[in-house]
C-alpha cells in the first residue's frame, strides 16, 4: 500500500446534501424530498454547463460562477419549477442550513484514524472557500483536515482534468499514491479517467455509471477507507 | 430580419424523445415514463462527463463514445437502477424505437414553411451521423433539412464550443444570423452564449435556466420559428 493521502470530495461524501430534506418539508410541506433532489440536481447541472461552454481559457470559464451562488440559482430554479413561493425568508433559511449540512454519522472516526495512521487528508470541492470553511468547521473537521482545496481559484468545476489537478500543487505525491474518495459515481468516474486511486462511496446502493472504468474501490460508507488501508 | 439559416436541435427537439415511453410502458408495465425520464437524464449526463472530463485535446476526448453507445449504456443503467430484467430483446427493441422517434406533430409544417421560404435548415446534434440519418428519413424530413451535422467527427458534445463551432464549417453565415432553435434549455444557454441568435422551445412549459443569459427567443412548439420570421 503506497497511498500517501486521502482526498475527500464534500458535497455528499463528507456532508449530507439530502440532509436539507428535513427543513425543505417544514417550509414547503410534502415537497421537501423533492425539493433536494432536484436541487441537488441542478446545481451539478450547472457547474458543467458552466465549464463545459467554456473550458479553454488559460484564467477558466468565462462564465464561472461560484458555487454558492449556483447553489441559490439551484434553489430559485427548483422553486420556480415545483411553482413554489420562494420567499426571501424560505431561501435565506434553506441556503443558511446548507452552509451547515450534517455529515455523515461515521465520518469523524474515519478522519481521526487516518490522522492517527499519519495520513495526510484533504477535501477538493466544487465548494466556494467560504462555503467549505463553514461546513468543515461545523461539522467539527478542522483538526481533522490537513488541507481544503477548492476548485475556486482555476474557475473550472469537476470533473475537468484541471481541478483534479489542484490537487497536486498542494500534495506532491503520485496520482496514484492518491486514494480520492468520493460518493458521487460521477466524481469517482472523473477521479479514475485522471488517475487517481479511487474509493466509491456508493452510499444508495445505485448501480455504478455505464460508461468508463470503475473506481479501484467501492464502499457502501466511509469506513471503507480503513479498510483499503488494511488490506 | 437578417437571420440566413435555422440549425435545430434534434433530440427533444425535433424528435420526441419521450415518446419511448409507450413502448417502455409496455415492456415493463409502471416503469414506462420513469424509465424514459431518467435514461434521457442519464444519456445527457454521459455526454457531459465524457467531454468535461478531457476537453482539451486537438483531436477530441480521448473517452469518446458515440451517442449511439452513449444512449445503449444510459438505458442500462436505468434499467439496472431501477432492478429490471435487461433482456437482450427489450434492450434491442428500446434501441430501435429510439433510431426512429416519433416526430412532434407541427415540425413538418414549419420545415416546409422554411424551404418555402428559402430558408437554410440544419440540424446540428450529439447524435451519431448514421442515427441521425435513420431519425431524418423515417420522419419524412429528407428533402426538408439541407444539413445534418453531427459532433462525431470532433469527439466533443455540445455544450462545447467546437460542437457549434462546426455549424460555420458548413453554413457560412455570422453567428448572430443563424438562429439556433432547441427544446432542451441547456442547449439553448449554451447556444446562446456561443453567440448564435436562439429560440428556445419551452414544450414542458419549464422555468428557464436559472443562470446565464435568457435565449433571444421563447416559445411553446416549434411554430414559433416562423414567428421570429414574421415579426
């Protein structure tokens, strides 16, 4: 085993996105399921819509947009679809608790084993640094994780080979050496094309993409890291 | 009016890619309209992934897979997430209704109206060229569409600029002269920041996309074409 660092992805690795699920059904009564998963659902959208227009420029995507705010453009769209009420107070409510988004219950142990094993850890996020701060801190990970890079500063999303790369200008080891953990089939696909180990989270039992190589490692929770460096 | 040529988009916009459902429907009683949702989600989402995820090369993702592929893998996936049988014959069944969708039924009328006019007409598609060929002919649009332009030969899908950068190889016109006219309000923002002139055809009565610029043009079905013509 050479893998010198785990990278995490955020949004649904680290943190719950359907946790907000909860507080959309208190404010929109029936709808609050539906609500974060098509939020969710546009906001991934729109990131690639956003790099995908416009991917070439040396300074990135001219149409960039940060994160937070496609996440509110997600949110009004979503709104405006259902023909729900987006009152300012319901927005601000919404988009504050996904500033703070529950993780998962067992990713604090994990996090502390690796630390425990000298690991280096690290999240590379879609997340706008400010975003990413809150939830890290909220969630009780500062000391827990080494580096937080966000593809904010190259103004191109994942999966485009360049925000996989930030990772490099942070951690100098091998792409392989790197074990890049995320939830989302897309992201672990992303991760494997560039060249990284991969771990798959496959937290809903979905089928893996149909397309392309599957990721070094699948998982159906965090702990399944451990266990990539046990074996 | 100085608007030379009218390029469509294809799938969803002239052929209804929904209309597979009828036949899902049947394949697999209750799944019908479930399945045809999210294997267009899934086909659209493929295309994303694969160019955003090596956009950079002169010749192409090197990940490439034709939309022919691309559409066989979506339906797999959809059918394995949602724990169905994939019987070879259900699956060959699915893949032959979608090389002939059923078109939409005023779209006949408005490309006639168009070549009465003198109008350059176009589509310009993710699809593969012999898909295209086979959607064009079993529709009757033969003599109706001067230009089928497929994204084949660039190994790019849309929303990429190269993919609707090839419309000038064909059509000599200035980008804002050519109106670019789709159903899928992703491929009409991506038009629309290409720099083409754009009609969105809102068929689902959809909120617009909830960043970037609104299309120049909005309408219900595709009669709204010659409107823009007219006025």
């Amino acid at each position: 085993m050479s893998i010198q660092a785990v990278v995490f992805d955020a949004y649904g690795t680290l943190f719950d996105v359907y946790s907000i699920g909860a507080l959309a059904e208190q404010l929109y009564p029936g709808q609050g399921a539906a609500i974060s998963v098509l939020w969710r659902d546009k906001q991934i959208d729109y990131t690639r819509l956003i790099t995908m227009s416009d991917p070439h420029r040396a300074e990135g995507s001219r149409y960039y947009q940060s994160f937070w705010n496609i996440t509110r453009s997600a949110l009004l769209y979503t709104l405006e679809r259902f023909k729900l009420d987006a009152k300012p107070e319901h927005v601000d409510a919404l988009m504050g608790q996904y500033a703070k988004l529950t993780p998962f219950a067992e990713n604090l142990g994990v996090l502390q084993s690796l630390k425990e094993r000298g690991i280096t850890t690290a999240i590379l996020s879609n997340g706008s640094p400010e975003m990413l701060s809150t939830a890290v801190s909220s969630a009780g990970m500062t000391d827990l994780i080494d580096h937080v890079i966000s593809v904010d500063p190259i103004r191109l999303f994942k999966t485009s080979p360049e925000a996989y790369g930030l990772v490099h200008q942070t951690i100098p080891a091998e792409k392989q050496d790197i074990l890049f953990v995320s939830s989302n089939g897309w992201d672990a696909l992303g991760a494997t094309w560039f060249g990284f180990t991969t771990l798959w989270v496959n937290r809903q039992q979905l089928p893996f993409e149909a397309i392309g190589p599957h990721p070094s490692y699948t998982g159906h929770d965090l702990t399944r890291v451990l266990d990539v460096f046990n074996h």
